[in-house]
C-alpha cells in the first residue's frame, strides 16, 4: 500500500561517480518548493559499485532527508535494483532514474499544482538530450493525440522506449504484475513499457519537458562491442511477441519488433560468419535476418577498399570493430548530431558533414556505407553524398 508520498524516485547507480552529484542536487530541488514538501522520496540503488558512488551517496543521505540509500551486497544488474526499488517504495507513483541523468526540477513544480492528472495509471512526458553540453529541447506538439500509441509517439525523439519517459502508477504495477525482466541488461525498459500498455493503462500526456537524458557515448552500456548484445536481442525478439496484443498495444508493439529485427541484423556483425548457421537452426526467425546480414557483408567486403561510415548510431559503432584492417583508412565517422561532433569511439573520431565536404579529396579511393537502418533518413544521407559529386556506386546502403 502506497503511503502519503506521491513519487518515488528510483534511482539505480553503477559506477556512476562523476554523475551522482548533478543527478541528486536536481532532485533535491524540490524541497525547495512548498507543494513538494513531504510528498516524494529517493530511493537510491547502489548495485555494488566499484568507484567512489557509494560514498557519494553516503554524503547525500546526511543532506537530504527523504533519500534512502540501499546497498546491494553484489552487483545484480539494473533490472532487479530496479525491481528491488518497487519492492522498497512507498508512493503513489514511481519514476524511474538513471544516476547520469536528471530531472528538470522547476518543471515538475508546476504540474504538482494539476491534482487532475495524478489520477491516471500512467503519465506520459517530455525530455530533453544533452549530448557533451549541447542542450537538444524536443519541440512539445500541440495537438493532442487520441491514443496511447500516439501520445508516446509524439513525445519520441532518439531516446525511444525508456522507463524515465514516464511515471507508473505503483499500484497498477503491482496489480498487473508488471516488474523488469532480470535476464535482460539491455531493452529491459522496452517489455516494461510494452506490457504496461498492453494491460490497457489509463493516462495522461503532460506537455512538460521533465529529464533530462544525458547521451554520454563513452559510458553509455548500449554502444558497447559485446557478442552477448544479440543474445540479448533475441532474448528481446521473444519477450515482445508473448505480450499481448491488443488495440492498445498492438501499434507499439509492431513498432518495436521491427525496431528489435534492425537491431538483430546490427548486432549479427558481432558473430563469425561460420557460425550463422548454426544460429539459423536454433532460432528459426532469423533466418531472414542472417541473410540479409550476410548480403550486407558481401557488400561490404567486395572491392575490400577502404570505407567512410556514415551515422554513429549502433551499426555505425559495431562496423568499427567489423571493418578488415586494410578497410579501415581514416578512423573517421560521419554524424550530423552537432554534440557528438570531435568525441571519440573506439579510436573513431567522430566528424560532421561539413568536415567530410572540406576533405572530400581525401577520401578519394573510399566507399561510403551509410548505418542508418532507417529508410527515410538513410535516403537523405545518400542525396547529400550524391550532391557533393560522389557516384551512387560507392554508397553502400541497409534496408
């Protein structure tokens, strides 16, 4: 039974030293503000760091009151911290933190005051993204969408299906039996969030920027080079299609299954090509997925001449580690997102279009192979390549 307390902040730490300060001074902002007294707690899951993040959180539980520390014994993973974080709450509604994140605290002091919307299973915001001090403000719609579908869809940016997009309703949680998959270090969010909709929620979307995401590319865990990612993929693939589908969910959830095949044709570059065999006989459903992935390989691999990656995204970053070392050349890739520009990945430096059409001469000899799994965007990208003078033939492009 949720007490008097009306959110519980759930925030999960591993390793996140340089972060926590930043991430606890915004929440304790709101004890500053007279609506918000006595009406949240903090609950902190420390998941057995091995940096200094304990301490840093043994000096804030001295400053605030309402925070309370847990300290796993052993690192269990954000799934179960999280779960454990349910388990240990006392309020209404949860919202769900990462300890490199924060939240914009003036924000939330004036949707306190709407008594209205705290009604509701779920509640659904805005975010914005800092990537290395660039400050990105996704614009708020004005018009207001008349399904769940919709109303997630329009406050989507590049942080798509993540838990500290919403505030949960502990109570509906409970009831529907909703907790994270403790088998999944990766799209954990992604079954929460399906399933939440899918047990048909009543919501509300609130027209307010209230976190803040910071998109740290060199500590973020999605953008690292490890094989067991498409195990996870799969693990994903399987949970998203034992959820039911209803006229709630049945929008989100072809979304997402065609978000998670783009992934699994991503991540099939992390394993040899003499074992997609053997996976296509364990997991009938990729058979497609393997195929076409190793179409993408030959095409890669065809003239053996050196490559410019185009899109830092997750197939960009996975082809650094793929690429033979005479495919290599300039460790450089293209991004147009302005706060990735000169940030560095695994030896890649990242550049923008404008350094690309400054050194074109460069990349004389090259081919270009455009990461962008979407469509639209991945055709955009081309039309710029191919307006700078550079022949179709040397695009490489994925479908």
């Amino acid at each position: 039974m949720s007490g008097d307390k009306l959110i519980s902040f759930i925030v999960t730490v591993y390793n996140k030293e340089q972060f926590i300060n930043r991430c606890l001074k915004s929440l304790n902002e709101l004890n500053k503000f007279k609506e918000f007294k006595n009406k949240f707690e903090i609950l902190a899951v420390n998941d057995c760091s091995s940096d200094s993040s304990f301490e840093k959180l043994q000096s804030w539980e001295t400053k605030i009151s309402n925070l309370r520390l847990i300290n796993n014994k052993k690192n269990i993973g954000v799934s179960k911290s999280r779960n454990l974080g349910i388990a240990k709450s006392r309020a209404k509604y949860l919202f769900f933190i990462d300890a490199d994140d924060h939240i914009i605290s003036k924000n939330f002091k004036q949707i306190i005051r709407d008594k209205k919307i705290f009604k509701e299973d779920l509640l659904i915001f805005y975010n914005t993204i800092l990537v290395n001090k660039f400050l990105t403000i996704p614009k708020i719609k004005k018009t207001q969408s008349k399904s769940i579908f919709g109303s997630i869809e329009n406050t989507t940016n590049s942080t798509r299906w993540n838990v500290w997009k919403f505030l949960f309703s502990r109570e509906f949680l409970l009831k529907k039996k909703i907790f994270f998959k403790e088998d999944l270090y990766q799209n954990e969010d992604w079954i929460f969030i399906a399933e939440t909709v899918s047990k048909k929620p009543k919501y509300s979307l609130i027209k307010k920027h209230l976190y803040c995401y910071n998109h740290n590319l060199d500590k973020s865990l999605t953008i690292k080079i490890l094989k067991k990612n498409f195990f996870n993929s799969i693990k994903t693939y399987y949970y998203l299609n034992k959820i039911n589908s209803n006229e709630y969910s049945k929008k989100l959830l072809g979304l997402m299954l065609k978000e998670i095949i783009a992934i699994l044709l991503s991540d099939a570059f992390l394993i040899k090509k003499k074992e997609i065999v053997s996976y296509t006989k364990k997991y009938s459903f990729l058979k497609k997925i393997l195929k076409k992935n190793i179409t993408y390989r030959y095409q890669i691999s065809k003239n053996n001449k050196k490559l410019l990656i185009f899109c830092a995204g997750r197939l960009g970053r996975i082809l650094t580690s793929f690429l033979s070392k005479k495919q290599i050349g300039k460790k450089i890739i293209i991004d147009q997102n302005p706060g990735l520009c000169n940030t560095k990945y695994n030896k890649f430096i990242i550049k923008d279009f404008i350094f690309f059409l400054k050194n074109k001469k460069i990349f004389t000899n090259y081919n270009f192979v455009i990461c962008n799994l979407d469509t639209k965007v991945s055709k955009l990208i081309k039309k710029k390549i191919i307006t700078s003078n550079i022949h179709s033939d040397r695009i490489i492009t994925f479908k």
